[in-house]
C-alpha cells in the first residue's frame, strides 16, 4: 500500500525515572508537606488517627519489605501480592503514608485486567473505609461519569467514601478526531491528508501501548475501525489490532495493540476502516497511547475513568514551579465538566538513593492523605462536605476559576482551627 506519513487498557499511572538523563530533581516528601499545609496539620495533632484507608492498585510489590502495618483481604494469596508484577501500590501507599502515617490502611489487589474492582468495592465497603484511593486509570468508555468504573465510584460515595483518583497521563498522548478518507482507500485521514500520526516513545520497553475507542453502541458496535502501529520507516506493520465489530453482544467499539518502543525511535499509528466507504459521516475516534508524546497530540478533553466520576476528586500533576505537569491528562469529560477537580505535585523523591517517581498517581495520595486528616479533624462532616473543603481551599493556578488544566487550584491546606 502507499502511505502518507507525518514527519516531525487498564493503566498505571506512574513513571520511574531511573537511567533517563537530564531527568529534574525530585521534590522531597517533607517539602510536599510544607508546600501542602500537610505538616502544620501533623503539628496540630492530625497525622490520620481513627481514619480507615482503602488504596485499590495493580500491585504491591515489595510492600512486605517496608514492615507496613497494612491489611489485605484474608483470601488472597500474599506470595503473590509481594511478588506482583508491579510495585506501583507499594510507591502509592509510600506517598499517602508519609502524609498520613498513623491511619488505618487497607489494601486491594486488582487483577491483571482489573475486572474485579466491585469486588474491590464491596470489601472496602466491608471494612468501613473512610477514604479511597485509586491511581489506576481505565480506558472504559463512555468518558462521561456513565460507565462501570464511575458505577461503583458512586456506591462508595453512596456510602459517604471520599474517593481520590488520578486523573491519567495522557497529556501529550491523546488525540480525538472524526473519521474521514477522502481518497476512499480507508485509511483515516489526520491533519493535512497525513494517513499516520508520528509519536516518540520516551522509554524501551516491550511493552508500549496503543489504544482506540470511538462513539458507537458500547456493548454492541457496529462501526469497524482498526488500530495500527508501523514502524520507523513508515511501512513495517509492527502491530495490528483488527477485532471484528458486527453488532455482537461482546463487540465493543474498541482496539488495543501492544508492541516494543525504543525510546526516542519514532513510530506511527493509524486508523483504518475495515471495510472502506462503511464508515457512517461524523464518526469520531479517541486514541491513547502510553509513555509516549504524539505528534499533534489534542491538548483537550484526555480524562479517562474512573476521573471522569463525579463523585471522584479527580487529582493532576504540577511541577515545582506551579506549570501544569505535561503529560497530567485534562478535562473537560465527555459531557462537559470541568476535570480534573484539583492538582498537586508530581516529580516525587522518596528517598535521597532512590529514583523520582512523577505522574498522577503519585499527585492522588497527597490529596487523598489531606482528605484523611480533615476527616479526622471533622468526623462529622459528609463526604461530599470534605470535597467541598479541599476544593474551596484550593490556590488558583492558570486562568481564574475552574478550568480543565488545574481544576480548582493546587492542593492546600489551611492551619487547622
């Protein structure tokens, strides 16, 4: 075939930056408290004391090193929770605990597809937690707080649970378009007649990803695109994602490849009708790709679930400087509100020998944590009275407001009355 090209799904939400050169320095844990108002409420007294905590992750990783006082549901298998394939938990719980270290902690597992989270639900609401966080992001459409993941938000809020999720890091990875070939041959059409889009992994991995949804009945598509990721040179399909979408009770509107990046090696992606000339007009397609910068990435509209939920504190990325952290994802959802709800600091140093952690994931808990200690100072209020507060005390960053950038501000505590 002759190409254009353009020169130039559950995920974790956290990023290592061990072996990258140039890589910023990392913000100590104690200037996060400082910079919070977190340690003028550790000083007051209110460290978490009395606070139930649920954290739900993809893995907890060498938790059992850290002699963490944390409790697992009695029938999983804790080999395979020390051993799981990822720590991203285990650096999630490290955060929260240093901003509320004398809280209840209680820790759930998900699964590799992370299909379990109403089992999640239901044991956290089992052991009467007062706070959730969640820094998982899942690509399960639609994006407007109407999907499964934001249904089982809602019955933790339901059960006056503050949930705290991050917003993704899709900043620069995302982009949103309508289908169109004006040539017929199939092959969507990007900006200027390119038939690909160029992307630059940041990291060699075997393991980059590429993800498409698009508009269409959620549990019973009809329209057929394909996903499909070519290499350097323009032409080697490195992989291709063609699942059949026929109006099949199990044939959703989507399309996941997987494929191996070399970091600063340029790939491309784009998207095919499986049949040219089936696409109906105003089709319009989201695409995800992860720990990658596009080309002409869409700088609006990357909040996935569970952020898009309105009953979740939805929590961004900021750098030192108070700039919006690239890559934290923005809003607005689906159907038009302001996301995320609040930003806090990323570019985390846990330790002076180990490497900074950044992303989302690492922003959620610190917000989390000063939800903990307000709950704390105010057992009586609601959940939705504590959301209330961390918004209304929030500083304002970018353009005056709520916006779909920082939210309602950056993070911040007032001294404790």
């Amino acid at each position: 075939m002759t190409r254009s090209i353009l020169s130039l799904t559950i995920i974790v939400t956290m990023i290592c930056t061990k072996g990258r050169a140039q890589e910023a320095a990392g913000i100590p844990l104690d200037a996060v408290r400082e910079y919070t108002g977190i340690q003028a409420w550790h000083a007051a007294g209110f460290k978490g004391q009395g606070v139930r905590v649920g954290i739900i992750d993809r893995g907890f990783a060498g938790i059992d090193q850290l002699e963490a006082a944390v409790t697992f549901p009695d029938y999983m298998d804790t080999a395979a929770i020390y051993n799981a394939y990822t720590n991203h938990g285990t650096l999630v719980y490290r955060v929260f605990y240093e901003m509320a270290p004398e809280a209840e902690y209680f820790l759930f597992q998900l699964n590799p597809s992370g299909k379990n989270i109403s089992e999640a639900v239901d044991w956290m609401l089992l052991q009467g937690v007062d706070v959730v966080n969640y820094s998982v992001t899942v690509l399960e459409i639609p994006f407007n707080g109407d999907n499964h993941q934001s249904r089982e938000m809602a019955r933790l809020a339901q059960n006056d649970v503050v949930i705290v999720a991050a917003a993704g890091n899709y900043g620069l990875s995302f982009v949103t378009d309508t289908y169109k070939d004006a040539d017929g041959d199939g092959w969507h059409e990007f900006e200027w007649g390119y038939e690909s889009m160029w992307t630059a992994p940041i990291f060699t991995s075997p393991f980059g990803e590429a993800h498409l949804r698009w508009q269409d009945v959620y549990t019973s598509a009809q329209i057929d695109l394909d996903l499909y990721v070519i290499a350097s040179d323009g032409q080697t399909v490195l992989e291709a994602s063609t699942k059949v979408q026929k109006g099949g009770s199990a044939d959703w509107p989507y399309e996941d490849s997987f494929y191996p990046t070399t970091a600063g090696v340029p790939i491309y992606v784009a998207v095919r009708a499986k049949v040219p000339g089936t696409i109906p007009d105003g089709t319009v397609f989201y695409l995800y790709l992860e720990d990658t910068t596009l080309g002409d990435p869409t700088l609006t509209g990357s909040i996935v679930a569970p952020g898009d939920s309105a009953d979740v504190l939805t929590v961004g990325s900021i750098e030192a400087n108070e700039s919006l952290w690239q890559r934290s994802s923005r809003g607005p959802t689906w159907d038009g509100r302001t996301k995320p709800d609040l930003v806090a600091p990323t570019r985390l140093q846990l330790s002076k020998s180990e490497e900074v952690v950044l992303g989302t994931s690492v922003s959620s808990p610190i917000v989390a944590a000063a939800a903990v200690l307000v709950r704390q100072s105010h057992p009586d209020w609601s959940q939705m009275e504590v959301r209330d507060f961390l918004t209304r005390n929030a500083l304002d960053l970018g353009e005056p407001g709520p916006d779909s950038f920082f939210g309602y501000g950056r993070l911040y505590l007032p001294p404790p009355q």
